[in-house]
C-alpha cells in the first residue's frame, strides 16, 4: 500500500485525531474483542478440585466438573473457545505414551462434559505427548532420540481419540515432520470431515514455556531438550516454510508460539499466506506480566490489554491467553 503525502506542520496536526475518545475510536485501526480470544485451561483429577500453580499466578488446575464452570463462564463472557491441558498422574506415564489416546483420559472426559454442558463452546485440545511421556517429550524417545515417524502414529491415534471424544480443534503442538498430513488422512477417513486443525505451525524452542510444564507436571520428567523438533529462534524463514507446509498438508488455521517476542514471524504468516493467524501469549509471558504487577513495578491490567492489542495489531486473528477471561471483563465493560 503506497503511503498518502503528509502536510507539513502547521496544516498537519496529528494530534486532532487523538484530542478526545471519539475520534481515537473513530480512526482506531485495529479492535480487540472477546471473540479474538482462546483461554487455556488445566485438567486434573477429581471433583470440586482446584490446584493452585505458584508460577503462573492466578492460574490453577480444574477437575472435570469445575472446567465445564470455566467453560460456561467463557460462553457468558464472549470468548468463543477454550483449550484444554491435562495434569496426567505419574503413574499413567509411559514411554510408549499409551495414555494419550486412552477414550477415558483427562482430556477426553473432559471434552465429552463441555460438549454436554455447553455445546456452544468451541473445545480446542492440544495435541502432543508431553502430559503422558515418562520422560517429558512431545515424541516417543528410542535411544535417546525423539523418534518422528512412531511419533507420528501415535499423535494419529491421539488426535482420533480426541476427535471421537467431540472436540472442535485439534492443536498439534508436537513439531514432528508430517504430522498435520497424517492427521488429516486419518481424521477424513475415520469421517471426521469437520474437525478443524489449528497447527503449532511455527513453534520455537523457547525459555519461555517453563511455568506452563510445571502446570502439566512435564518439568521434572524432561530430560534434556525439545531442539531437535522445535525451531531455532534465530530461524524466521524456517518457521514460514513451516506454515507453509502445514497448510499444504491441510491444517486450517495457524498458530506462532510463543507470541510477544515472535511479533515478527505473526505478521510475516499473515502477510504471506492470508490465512487465519494465531499466537500464544505463552505461560512465561505471562508469569512476567503478573510478576511485575504483583511488585508495583506495572500496572498490570493495562500492560495486559496493551499486551493483547500487540497480537491484533501484528496481524493476528486471535490469541490464546491466560488473561482470557479477565482481559474479556475488561472489553466488555467498554475498555479504552
């Protein structure tokens, strides 16, 4: 788009369009609503059972009964979907990873409650091995490798598990080669044509996920690191090669994580492909925010709206996001 010519000062005054909140609204250029968010939640065991996350605060884990609570409280607050992460007991952790298409897992059970209660809801799950691998991957490790294609068969069998149990979008997070393909080949021929696939398409080895593998008890189970599947953050070309092979391989939406510091590689996606773009304002982006509130050193509800505008104004459909359902109180109470 060719720049318009600016007047030279006196005949041009910026600051006209900005002198009162009708006209800041009148020329905004982007607009956050509550249907640009995607709020991620914890399962864990039991009933009426809450489990607080001292590095995510504000942030806990729901048994089955209270995450329908949650998703009935994002219906009533406008947020159109909700992605849910699993707390899988220790016990259930295998290296074969059996428990990630077990029809009665967390997940799973969990999704059969939601699409019972509040069927309005879009139910996203993640779809990776980390929550049920003995040693922490997002693939099978066979001699000390993250072995891609028996990671592959197993993640098929996960997402159909998930696909059955009736949930909406299926979120692969893992960054095996090939996956989004297999998927979708089994997805069609199991008739699940109108499962939707929002790939972690371009997903960077990043310091910035560590509270969230402590919420889905990953940390101390990891051993070693996830850099031979996920992406060098020095790598902006690979991760577009990356989308572009995922929507090759037919996934419909796609996603950038982790998201505030991977500004760049959102708007590059958009700009690029022109498909539905998202980000995820990842578990230490948000442990800093509300870190840095709890010390007085921000205002932390403005620093969170400002955050989230960040995403849209990069060129981003929406944003997966703790904040989800206090940021959508504040929209919805005619934020400014």
């Amino acid at each position: 788009m060719t720049a318009s010519p600016i007047a030279s000062f006196p005949s041009s005054r910026p600051r006209r369009l900005r002198r009162t909140p009708a006209l800041r609204n009148l020329v905004r250029e982007d607009q956050l609503s509550a249907n640009d968010l995607i709020w991620p939640v914890f399962v864990c065991d039991g009933e009426g059972v809450t489990q607080e996350i001292p590095s995510m605060p504000g942030v806990i884990r729901r048994s089955v009964d209270l995450i329908v609570e949650a998703a009935q409280e994002a219906v009533d607050l406008g947020i159109p979907a909700i992605c849910l992460f699993p707390y899988t007991d220790a016990a259930l952790k295998t290296d074969g990873c059996e428990e990630a298409w077990n029809p009665d897992n967390l997940s799973n059970r969990a999704i059969r409650a939601i699409k019972s209660a509040v069927p309005d809801i879009a139910v996203m799950t993640d779809v990776a091995l980390d929550p049920y691998n003995a040693q922490g991957h997002d693939g099978i490790v066979r001699n000390g490798e993250i072995v891609n294609d028996e990671s592959v068969a197993a993640l098929v069998k996960m997402a159909l598990a998930q696909a059955d149990a009736g949930a909406d979008i299926l979120g692969p997070s893992d960054m095996m080669d090939n996956r989004i393909g297999a998927m979708r080949a089994a997805l069609e021929d199991a008739g699940h044509i109108h499962t939707t696939i929002m790939s972690y398409a371009a997903k960077y080895a990043s310091a910035y996920y560590g509270p969230f593998r402590d919420a889905v008890g990953a940390s101390g189970a990891l051993k070693g690191d996830k850099k031979t599947y996920q992406l060098d953050p020095m790598n902006a070309e690979e991760g577009l090669r990356c989308v572009a092979r995922d929507l090759a391989e037919g996934a419909d939406m796609v996603m950038v994580k982790p998201g505030m510091p991977y500004l760049d590689l959102c708007t590059r996606v958009k700009e690029r492909f022109g498909v539905p773009t998202f980000a995820y304002q990842v578990s230490g982006e948000y442990a800093m925010i509300q870190a840095a509130a709890t010390n007085g050193w921000i205002d932390g509800e403005k620093v969170m709206m400002e955050s989230l505008t960040a995403f849209r104004r990069a060129g981003c459909d929406g944003v997966l996001t703790y904040f989800a359902p206090e940021a959508a109180k504040r929209i919805n109470a005619g934020w400014e």
